[in-house]
C-alpha cells in the first residue's frame, strides 16, 4: 500500500509529546512489513540537518486562500528507513519559529498548510496515495478536503482514516479558515465543521474520515462518553461504528534496556543485574544518598492537568517525610506545578529530586533506575511511559483509565501482575497505590516476580502495525 501520513510530530526532528515517538515508530515498522509510507510534517525551525535534505519540489504552489506570497512552499525529502521518507514542508514565516504549537493568531493556517501542501505534493508527483493516515488535529481538515474540495482530482479515490491522540486538543479555529481551505458553505452547521462560533478540526476530521483510530481499546470506549469527550462525545457516537482502538507501541530501539545507551549498565530479563548499577548512578546523578534501600518512584511528564499529578503533589510530602521512599520527577508545563515541585525538592532534599526541563537521556536514566513509575493520569489516551517503565523492569503505578488499564494488570497480593493498578483520580486513589507499592516492594520475591512479568510483555509495533493496516484495508 502507498501510505500518506499527514502529522505535526515526527521523531526524532519534532516532538512535544507521544505523538512524535507514535508517528515515527507506526511509520518505521509499516514499511518494514513492505509498505511505501511517506510522513508530510513541517519544517519547524528546531528541525536539525537540513544539509542531509533533498528536494522533492522546489517551489510548490499550494491551494490555499490569503496572501498569494505566503500560498508557496518547498518540499525537503530525508528518508527515514527503507521505504520510509518524509516530506518537510518549508516555509519560513509558518514554521520558521522553533516551537511547534505556538500560540499565534495564525495557528489555523499553519495547521490548514502543511496538510493541503502535502495533499498537493502528492497531485505536482503524481505519488498517489492510497490511504491518508491523519493525525490529531492539525489534520483534521484533511479527510474533509478529500471528501469535497479535492473530490475531483487524482486524490479523489483516497481513503483517509483519523487518529486521536489526545481529543482534548480540538483545534477551534475562526470561521475564515473556511474560505482559506476554499471548503464549500454548507460545511458552515453545526452539523459539519461549525462549533462554538468556529471551525473545529478534530470535529471535521472524527465526520469525514473514513475510519477512526484512536491508541487504545479502553479510550476508544471513554470519548462515547460526556466524561472523557471534551463537548465532542456526540460526534464520536455518530461515529462510532467506525471507531478501532488500537494501543501505541515501543519503539525498541529507543527503548531496550539491553543496547540503551543513555543509561549506566545494560540489563534484561534475563541478566536483570544492571539494574541495581542504574539505581545507583541515577541517585549520584540526582544527588540523592545511596546507602540504603528505599524504594525509587519516578515521573517524566508533561505538568499538565491531565497527568494528576497536581494530586500527587499534595500526597508525596507525608510519604516523604516519613521516609517511606525516593522521589524523583522531571518535566515543564504549568508554572504553578513546576514551582509546586521545586518546593518539595528543597523540603525534601535527602528524598527528592526535580529536574525542571525536557532531558531525553535523563528520561532513560530515570525509567533505568526507578523501582516504580507514578502515573496518576485524570484520562491518558495511550501513554507511553507506563510501557517503557515495563521494559526496563519498573513497576508503573496507574490510574486505571485509557491505555493505562488496557497494558498495565494490577498486583493480586501475591506474585501475579504487572504494576499497581488503582481507580480513584483523588489523592486517596494515589495514597493507596502508593502503600500498596510499598508492600509489594517489602515483599522481595514477589517485587522480583512482576519485575520479570512486566519485562517480559510484548508491546512491539509490528503488531501495532498489523492493527494499522487492518484498518486501512477497511476503509
Ligand atoms: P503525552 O503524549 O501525553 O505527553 P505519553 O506518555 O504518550 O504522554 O508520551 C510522553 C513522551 O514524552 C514519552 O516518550 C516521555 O518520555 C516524553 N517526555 C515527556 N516529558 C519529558 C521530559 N521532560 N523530558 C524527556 N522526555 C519527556
């Protein structure tokens, strides 16, 4: 199959969050299976190595409204693997920032660009895709596109399937995006595309995709409903005999605690001895004393108010000064929760580090060395983390929503599971779980036990793109 991804993320050049790293690993193991995948995303101005880039098209002019001297870019190609290439769409006053979600007055024609300069390179190519892969809002406006606007072109009979990743993120836009995409006026309902007085993206793309993907089983059930629907739980419903949940997977080649090279010792399922080294560097590195055996929890997180751990907050000081065990977070967002954490980091400076930031070798060195991993998330769509942590041999400790309860098997008191798994998005949930770690940890031969069972789970995406491509042949 020819494949067209059309994303605003793509690792390792551009990534906010688990997007980046889905994208990049979906795209990788698609072609592997002998597909012909090609990824449009921008050129942001962060992207590195733009000497290594070809050019697919020098200066495309591509079908939008506005500014005639802004409706042009050009196309820089960079394979990724074999049968992998992406498509970097330049453009210097859209994308020449180094940010990739900017808050600007224009950030619905950044997102409308990309997607219809993508659509366009594939005409002025004539490399006509067979199916569209969309993802997250940026590009909802796509499958819309190829449903009217672009019906009678060579694109026409393209099938367009929509994940989401995150339907919090909607992309509520002004109602001139309309006559920017040059979308025809009856898409102007509520109905269609209109919400709130604007164009919502995701809306559009959830109506006229031809199937929906969103990264997990539990989530895909979640956004039916008010709950976890964000004002959108009735369009989902519309389309809900289209909707497959389908879990993110690990990217082992990023992720293998056997070849990382972020980290201090290399360890496995089998040789699990290196752990205990990773343990240790980790509190040097975070300058935490090494001579005794509390148990280490981690967290690498976006502070936003989706991840609970503003909760958390309020629940680790009495662990802590108790000394019941180690703490170490690293993460940026809200400035309010970053101080919260720094705080907690001077009260507690024997049992507590925080690292304010985005540190891709430390986030190794942290799933390396922790014994648990704390994700108390109010909703997680997939999450990624909790999966690594499993990998590299450390407990996550979950909020059973999303892709969390679908990968996470909660300990039975005994030695069976896979994490500590609880239900209550409140600070008595967290508390609890946090105890019952404890206990898990007090009991060697059965923390040793799920140690071994979380390692051993297979979260490849070879599977996750057999799921992909069953969807594709669907649509
Ligand atoms: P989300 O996409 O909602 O942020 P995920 O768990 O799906 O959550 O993915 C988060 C990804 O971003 C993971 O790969 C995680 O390691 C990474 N990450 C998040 N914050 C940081 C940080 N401060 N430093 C390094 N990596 C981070």
């Amino acid at each position: 199959m020819k494949i067209l991804f059309v994303t605003p993320e793509l690792a390792p050049w551009s990534k906010a969050g688990g997007l980046g790293d889905a994208t990049a690993a979906l795209g990788k193991a698609l072609a592997a299976l002998g597909h012909e995948v090609r990824a449009v995303t921008p050129l942001y101005g962060s992207v590195p190595g733009r000497e290594q880039m070809g050019t697919l098209v020098e200066s495309l002019k591509v079908g939008v409204g506005g500014d005639p001297r802004r409706a042009a870019c050009r196309v820089r190609t960079l394979p990724v693997s074999p049968g992998f290439e992406t498509w970097f769409i330049e453009h210097e006053d859209f994308y020449g920032a180094r940010e990739i979600y900017p808050a600007r007055e224009d950030a619905g024609e950044r997102a409308a660009f990309f997607g219809r300069a993508g659509l366009d390179a594939c005409l002025a190519t004539s490399w006509i895709p067979d199916v569209i892969h969309c993802h997250d809002w940026t590009a909802g406006l796509v499958p819309v596109l190829l449903n009217t606007t672009l019906k009678p072109t060579a694109l026409g009979g393209a099938r367009s399937v929509l994940s989401i990743h995150n339907l919090q993120h909607q992309g509520l836009q002004p109602r001139r995006l309309m006559a920017y995409l040059g979308l025809p006026e009856f898409l102007w309902h509520p109905q269609e595309l209109e919400c709130l007085g604007g164009v919502n993206f995701l809306k559009g793309g959830i109506l006229h995709a031809g199937k929906v993907i969103t990264v997990s089983p539990t989530y895909a059930k979640e956004i039916l409903t008010p709950a976890f629907g964000y004002g959108l739980d009735e369009v989902v419903r519309r389309r809900a005999g289209a909707l497959t949940g389908i879990l993110n997977g690990v990217d082992r080649d990023e992720w293998d605690p056997a070849t990382d090279k972020h980290i201090a010792k290399a360890f496995s399922a089998a040789k699990p001895a290196g752990k205990d080294e990773c343990k240790t560097a980790l509190l040097r590195e975070l300058g935490l004393p090494t001579d005794d055996d509390l148990p280490l929890v981690g967290v690498i997180s976006r502070l936003w108010d989706q991840k609970g751990l503003d909760l958390a907050a309020g629940v680790l000081p009495r662990f802590l000064r108790e000394q019941k065990l180690r703490f170490v977070l690293l993460g940026s967002g809200d400035a309010a929760l970053e101080n919260e954490y720094r705080r907690l980091a001077a009260d507690f400076p024997r049992h507590c580090a925080v690292r304010i930031g985005y540190d891709n070798g430390l986030s190794h060195r942290i799933e390396a060395g922790s014994d648990f991993f704390l994700m108390p998330s109010r909703f997680e769509p997939c999450g990624l983390n909790q999966m690594y942590s499993m990998a590299y041999g450390t407990l996550p400790i979950v909020r059973a929503t999303g892709g969390l309860a679908d990968t996470v098997t909660g300990w039975d008191g005994r030695d069976h599971g896979t994490g500590i798994v609880f239900e209550h998005a409140d600070q008595g949930g967290i508390a609890w779980a946090l105890e019952r770690a404890l206990a898990l940890y007090a009991r060697p031969q059965a923390f040793k036990a799920l140690r071994k069972q979380a390692m051993k789970q297979d979260f490849s995406w070879a599977k996750a793109a057999e799921a992909h491509l069953a969807v594709y042949r669907s649509a």
